[in-house]
C-alpha cells in the first residue's frame, strides 16, 4: 500500500485538522530554516601543514560557518580568507599551529553549514 502525504494547502474539511497540519508544516519549516542543522558532515579531511585546502562541501549555497568535530592532532583550524574565494563551492582552511602538535600534517572531521 502507498500513501501520499496530503497537502496542507488543500482543506480537510475539518478546521481543526487543518489548523493542525499548518501548525506542523509550520514548525518544520522553521527548524529547516536553522542555518546549523543545514550542514554536511565532513571526514578525515587532511590538513597538511600550513598549506592551504580546498575542502568542497556540496552544501549548494555559501557556508555561514563550520565546526571541527574531531582532530587527531588538536591542531587550530581556520578559514584562509585571502584564498576562500567562492564559499558557494568550497572553504578554503588551513592548519595554524602543526608544528606546536607534534606533525606536520593533520586529519579532521568538520561539520559545515
């Protein structure tokens, strides 16, 4: 058996009922609209040394930020502004201090939204 979701523009015929599916679509709407929960999980993305990378993120718009979820050097992440030229497709980030964390290379899992 299939089911299609009914639409919330076509009335029920129930006010209450309608009410309610507006309410929902709503709430969903706006919690589509939290720019955080709009992200992409990003794995063992290597950094090495103070090299510049271009990490592609598929997001289909621009970037508002990202977070590093993990880090297997504790190394300090950070956007290269001068080379981050089209946050639409990529950000651009770099390591700031491999040679404090023991290597010259890391590897990280950035959340970006």
């Amino acid at each position: 058996m299939s089911f299609i979701a009914p639409d919330i523009n076509l009335p029920t015929g129930d006010s209450r009922q309608d009410l309610s599916r507006r309410n929902v679509s709503d709430a969903i709407d706006s919690i589509r609209d939290i720019a955080i929960i709009n992200g992409v999980l990003l794995e063992d993305v290597a950094l090495r040394g103070t090299t510049t990378v271009r990490v592609y993120h598929n997001l289909g718009r621009a970037y508002r930020g990202y977070i590093v979820v993990s880090n297997n050097k504790g190394t300090t992440v950070a956007v290269d502004e001068a080379t981050n030229q089209d946050s639409s497709t990529y950000i651009a980030l770099q390591s700031l201090d491999n040679s404090a964390s023991g290597g010259s290379d890391s590897t990280v899992s950035l959340w970006v939204f």
